[in-house]
C-alpha cells in the first residue's frame, strides 16, 4: 500500500512539473484569444472540430513555447526566489528531456494546424513560436525591448484562430493583434515592477535602463492604455451599445490604474494594475465574440 501511495505521489509530482513546464495557466489566455479569433471569424457559422483542431494545435505550441523558455532560461530561473523551484532548476527534470518534450509539442502542434485547420493558422503559430524563442528570449538579457517584441509573439494566437477558420485575414485581425499587443505593455510592466530586483538579479533587462524610479515604464504603461483604449473603439464593424458600453468601462478601468500606477509607484498599484489587466482581457473578448 505505501509502495502504491509512493507511485501515485511520484506521478502526481511529474504531472505537476510538466504542467509548470507548460505554463497551463498562461495558456488560458492564450486559448481564450484563439478561441476569440475563430468565433468572431465564422460570425457563428463555424465547425466545432475545427475549433477543437485550432484550440490543440496552438495549445501545443504555446507549451512547447514555455518549455522552451524555460530550457533557455534555466540559469536566470535558478537565481530568482519565484522561479527557482521550477522543475529545470530544481533539478526534478533533466535539461535534455525538456528539450526534446518542448521540440515534440512543437511539431504536433504545428502539424495538427497545419493539416486539421489551415496552412495560414500553421504559420502564424510557427512565427509565434519563433519570435517568443528566438528572440524575445535572448533580448531579455540585453534591452527593455525584448517586452515589445513578446507583445508581437502574444499578440498573434487571434490572428491563428481567424486565419484557422479558412485561411484568410481581415481589418478586424488587425484589431484583435493591436488589443492584444497593447495590452500586453501594461500587463508585462506590471508584474516586472513588481519582481524588478529579481529580475536584474537574474540579469534580465525587462525595464527601461536608467530609470530606477520606474517612471518611464508607468509611463509606457499608461500610452499603452491608452493606445488599447483606442484600438477597443476602432470603427471596423458596427459597434452595439453593449459593446461600447462595456469597452469604455473597462478601459477606463485599466487606464485609471495605470495612471495610479504612474503618480505612485509601489508593489501595491503595480499589483493592482497587473491584476486589473488579468480580468480586463478575457471580458473584452467576450464582449467582442458575443456583442
């Protein structure tokens, strides 16, 4: 009994550190603007098993993507407190078979949106991919601009949800790339903000240098609130008075803690403002799918 008690507890363990390894609570997110892309798309008229195939697909690629991180990162992960018990660091996983796991989702997941979706969803993804790994990833240790083009990477699972429905683009992808870019910029300075010695700890240069008053990055946070406000009420399509009603409410949500953010720069608004920018994405795009 205790030798069964031990194997359960050994297999919860490991299905833990994979999950940690995909980062599954960030692909929440990333599946929700997926899943946002493709119903705004198909206007309601879309097939369940082609969601379901997009949803995987990007799912997958979106793990290999944290794994992969991780893999890159393992040294700057081991120097921060709430990085350091991650399964690489830690030593619970080897390096080589995260590798290999991270390269393995890569190809399903590529593979699954390239023959059960799209060509075009495929190559938005393998882009994705490329640019979060290639080089947000190693710009992290060098320029403040690595958030920029981590926003880019983000910003790109709508556009893989509508090119997944058949393959073509509209003015309205480029909405959904612009919300979800801008967002970004509030939502990264935030919790960077707020684990800053941690991260230069780790030798990552995710705040504008000089700038140890965390002025110039309140001050990003809020253009970008702005910015984000504006793209919500691009007049591409007829916007319904619920729409509008509730975009402007949140973006005045967000806005006003970004502001917050910039007259007082302490852990607390920093805080509020990365969890303000936590709940403001999925309302919007459920504003945007079913208004």
């Amino acid at each position: 009994m205790r030798a069964l008690t031990l194997q359960r507890a050994c297999v919860g363990s490991l299905l833990g550190d994979l999950a940690c390894l995909a980062k599954l609570r960030l692909e929440l997110l990333v599946l929700f603007a997926t899943a946002a892309g493709f119903c705004i798309a198909s206007a309601g008229h879309f097939e369940w098993a082609r969601l379901m195939s997009v949803l995987w697909g990007t799912g997958l690629v979106a793990a290999s993507a944290g794994v992969l991180n991780q893999v890159l990162e393992i040294e700057g992960d081991g120097r921060m407190s709430r990085t350091r018990n991650r399964p690489l660091p830690a030593g619970r996983v080897s390096r080589r078979l995260a590798t290999a796991l991270g390269i393995a989702l890569a190809i399903c997941g590529l593979a699954e949106l390239a023959l059960q979706t799209t060509f075009s969803a495929a190559a938005f993804a393998g882009i994705a991919l490329a640019l979060y790994i290639g080089v947000y990833t190693p710009l992290k240790k060098r320029t403040s601009l690595c958030v920029a083009i981590g926003a880019i990477a983000g910003a790109l699972p709508p556009v893989i949800g509508w090119a997944a429905f058949d393959g073509s683009l509209a003015a309205q992808t480029g909405v959904l790339f612009g919300v979800l870019f801008a967002w970004q910029i509030p939502h990264v300075l935030a919790i960077t903000w707020i684990h800053r010695q941690e991260y230069a700890a780790a030798g990552l240069s995710m705040l504008p240098r000089n700038d140890p008053s965390g002025r110039a990055a309140a001050i990003q946070a809020v253009a970008f609130s702005c910015l984000l406000f504006a793209i919500t009420l691009a007049p591409v399509h007829t916007l319904s008075a619920g729409y509008l009603a509730g975009a402007v409410l949140l973006g005045a949500v967000l806005l006003s803690a970004a502001v917050r953010f910039l007259r007082q720069r302490s852990r607390a608004t920093a805080r509020t403002l990365f969890l303000v920018s936590l709940l403001y994405l999925p309302l919007l795009l459920t504003l945007t799918i079913f208004l």
